[in-house]
C-alpha cells in the first residue's frame, strides 16, 4: 500500500529584512566613494545605537563611475557617482520601528518594502516532517480498516521535496510587505501620531511518500 502524507506548520516570523541605498556624487570617483561611504557609516551608527550589531548588515552591491543621472552644468561637482546598498538584517521584530524610523529620516536615495522571515527553522521543519509522517501513517491505517487488509512494516518512505536542493516546500506567501498604519491617538487632551507595524506568518511544509506491506486481510 503507497500512501501520501503532509505535514504543515503555521508560525509567526520573528526576524525582518530591509535594506536602503546611498549615492554619493562628487569631481571625483575617490570623493563619490567617501561622500557615499561617510552617508552609510553614519547612518550604521544610528541603528547601532538602537541594539543592531555590525553582525546586523551588509554591503549587498557597490559600484562607483560617471554619472550618467545628471551632471552639475557648468560644474565637476557631479561627475562620478557611488552607489552602496546595505541590507539589514533586524532579528527583534521590537526594534523594527525604530530602525525604519531613521532609515525614513536618514539621507538615503531608496528603502525597500520589509520581508519576513523565521531566523531558525530546523526545528519547524522537522515538526513538519513528524506530522507528515504521522498523517500518512494515519491514512494507511484508515484504508487498511476500509480494505479488510492487515499491514506489516513500512517497506519504503520517501520525503517528497519540490526543490533542486533538497529543502521543504514553503508555500508561497507574500515575503515583501509592510502593514503600516498611520493615524492619531488621544492622549491627556493633546494628540500623538503613531506608526503600528505587524509581521507576518509563516507557513512550513512537509511531505513523505511510504510503501506499507499488505501482510493478510481480515
């Protein structure tokens, strides 16, 4: 007897991803770079200061050469241009706001749209993989009751994977965006503006294909 079984898992994401770039212009591709570099080094030490660690970023691309976005007329000031995008990696949803707070009020020519993530799926993945195997076993013997047939051991099981390298299926789910509410609260006869943020979930899947053996009937 071959049956089929899945496993799924619905779990709240607990990590964030952004990630911004900076220009930096100048007469000169050795300015550019300091211009653009100076800009990012700043705006690092902002976000540091709210609890990220340099272990929080990374340079995801750089180039640097002429500009072709609109030179100074008359002027060398903007001749060669630098651009630097830094990804940030946020693992504590609670520092999420104040991170695009001052990313939202740093110099910085784009922001991306916020994804979400798990920072540590092993665990997940194999819950999934146990309740795959417990819903084929579960399947084999409400067939074998049905059939009047009396199951031995399994002969066989395959987990069933979706991709070249071997990782569980996650369905997919939409990973870039940001629920951002805007409004105003009263508070002591005043109002105060207030930004809500919410991260998402995350759905975790797992299947495994067995070959039971058909040993007698009933």
């Amino acid at each position: 007897m071959i049956v089929y079984g899945t496993g799924s898992l619905d779990v709240p994401t607990n990590r964030a991803n952004i990630s911004f770039t900076v220009k930096g212009f100048a007469s000169s591709i050795q300015a550019a770079v300091d211009t653009a570099r100076r800009k990012v080094n700043d705006i690092l030490a902002r976000l540091i200061t709210i609890g990220l660690q340099d272990k929080n970023f990374y340079t995801s691309s750089f180039n640097s050469g002429d500009n072709f976005e609109g030179k100074a007329f008359l002027s060398s000031r903007r001749d060669f241009r630098t651009q630097i995008d830094v990804y940030v990696t946020v693992d504590s949803l609670a520092l999420l706001e104040g991170v695009v707070t001052i990313l939202a009020n740093s110099p910085v020519d784009k922001l991306s749209n916020i994804s979400f993530s798990l920072r540590s799926d092993s665990s997940v993945k194999l819950e999934a993989r146990r309740l795959a195997v417990a819903n084929a076993q579960e399947k084999a013997a409400l067939m074998a009751r049905q059939l009047g047939v009396i199951l031995g051991k399994a002969l066989n099981v395959e987990e069933l994977l979706s991709y070249s390298d071997g990782d569980f299926y996650f369905p997919p789910r939409d990973r870039g965006v940001l629920k951002l509410e805007m409004g105003t609260i009263s508070e002591s006869g005043g109002s105060q503006q207030y930004t809500a943020f919410y991260g998402q979930r995350s759905s975790v899947r797992a299947g495994v294909r067995i070959v039971f053996e058909i040993v007698g009937s009933k």
